[in-house]
C-alpha cells in the first residue's frame, strides 16, 4: 500500500522554490536551472503512475530532477564535441611568465566540504520557509532572499508598509526557532 | 514626553527597529533607541542576536528562490499540461 500520495496540483507551490535552490548550485544559470525544474515538474506528471509511494512526492521529484541535471551536462558536453583543453602559456601570449601566480591555491577559496554545507543549508532554510503560512512565506522570500525593497513588495501584494513589517516580524520569529530547531 | 521622541520604547517597537535594522531600513535614531533598548531588556537582547544570526545565516547560505513572476508562468505551463493530461482518461 503506497503511504505517500500524489498531487500535481500543489507541485509548484510546494516544490518548486525547493527544487529550484537545488538546481542553482549545480547549474550556475537562472534561465537553466528555470528551465530544468519546469521539465522536471513535466517528467513528473508524465510518469505519475510509476510513483509507488515509498518516498515522499519531493524525494522523487528530486530523483528526476537529478536526471534531468545529468542530462543536461551531457548534452552541453556532446555539443563541444571534442574536450577542450587549453592552456595557453605560450610565448606569444601577452601574459607571459605570470602562470605561476595565477596556479597557485587561492586560500580564500571555497572547499568542497564549505559549498557541500550550503547546499544543505539552503535547502533547510526552505524546509523552514514551506512551514510558514503562505503569505508570510512569499513576503519573507521577497524580502530577505530575493532582496526586493519594500515599497516594490507592497505595491506587488497591495499591502500597507507596517503590514509588511508585521509579517515580517513573525516569519522571522518562526524562521528563528525552526532553524534553530534543525540546523544549529 | 512626546510619543515620538521618547527614548525608552516598548518591546514592539524595539522589536520593530530590530527586524528593520536587519535589512538596513533603520535610521540612525531608531538604531540608538534599540540599542538603549537592548541594554535593560534580556528578551529583546537574545531576539535581537537570534535576528541578527538569522540574517547571517541566510546571507552564507546563498539560498535562492524563484521569482514571483517566472513562478507564475511556471505555474499557468504547468496547469495547462496538467488539465490536458486529466482530460485524457
């Protein structure tokens, strides 16, 4: 008996913020990562019927998602054609003799284990923001994520600027406890 | 005392100069009544630091959302597929 049911209808509004951060650290491009999560959500309603319900909608959701990634890297690959290895420290390049200062470690560079630890992060941050009531979510989102001013926020939602404050007052609040609850 | 300019201000308020200060939106006069604020009330101080690492946090994490208008067009595409799939039996 499947203990996880599906439900297209809610796929957007629950997963796609989720499924979207998961792409943008691994494909660097908005429009792509845009775009794979959308053929994602397509692949998904295609196979629904295979869905036997032994991980929840979002684990599988992801499963394609990591498909369609992987495809993706692929089919740019193949569009190259050959593998391009080029390192150009000849004698006629302009920048002759400064390779070494440019090979060398860049100590204030991310380690695998730093972007590893933010990918996680922002996924529990959205774990956390799919727990606020709707409104807060989309105000909280706009405000801290995408960083939008707040008149720009209150004319979108048609709200007054205090009303602003106060959700985002509370969602702040929830945020607070939640990721202390499951990250700190 | 008039209501504007007082010094000592309540735990909303402060509250209030807190979430703004978070998002550099406080002037310079409701960050010195938090501050003040700050130094007798012990609530308002573990708020205040738990905004401020919330803040810090989400800035670290780099997370990033989807735009309220291409989540829109993802939804009317998505919404269109998924009517004429249910149309088909």
């Amino acid at each position: 008996m499947p203990n996880h049911l599906i439900d297209p209808n809610k796929w957007i509004d629950l997963y796609s913020d989720y499924l979207f951060n998961y792409t943008i650290t691994r494909v660097k491009d908005r429009d792509i990562a845009q775009d794979l999560v959308q053929d994602t959500f397509f692949a998904g309603l295609k196979s629904m019927k295979n869905f036997k319900g032994e991980a929840s909608e979002r684990t599988w959701l992801i499963s394609i998602l990591k498909r369609k990634i992987i495809d993706h890297y692929r089919k740019i690959n193949s569009k190259k054609g050959k593998a391009e290895i080029r390192i150009n420290y000849n004698s006629d390049s302009e920048d002759e003799g400064d390779w070494l200062e440019e090979r060398v470690a860049d100590p204030f560079d991310k380690t695998a284990e730093d972007n590893l630890e933010n990918t996680e992060l922002g996924l529990a941050i959205h774990n956390c923001i799919r727990r606020l009531p709707k409104k807060q979510a989309q105000v909280f989102k706009m405000k801290t994520i995408l960083g939008y001013e707040t008149e720009a926020i209150c004319n979108e939602l048609d709200i007054t600027a205090s009303n602003l404050w106060v959700i985002i007052h509370r969602a702040r609040t929830t945020m607070i406890a939640c990721l202390e609850k499951n990250w700190f | 005392m008039s209501k504007k300019n007082k010094i000592f201000v309540t735990c909303e308020e402060a509250n209030h100069n807190c979430d703004k200060a978070q998002y550099n939106e406080a002037t310079f006069w409701e960050k010195v009544k938090l501050v003040i604020h700050i130094l007798y009330c012990r609530a308002c101080r573990k708020h205040s630091s738990d905004n401020a690492k919330l803040s810090k946090t989400i800035a670290k994490s780099k997370v990033d959302c989807l735009k309220l208008k291409d989540k829109q067009k993802m939804k009317e595409c998505f919404e269109k597929v998924l009517k004429q799939q249910q149309q088909q039996p």
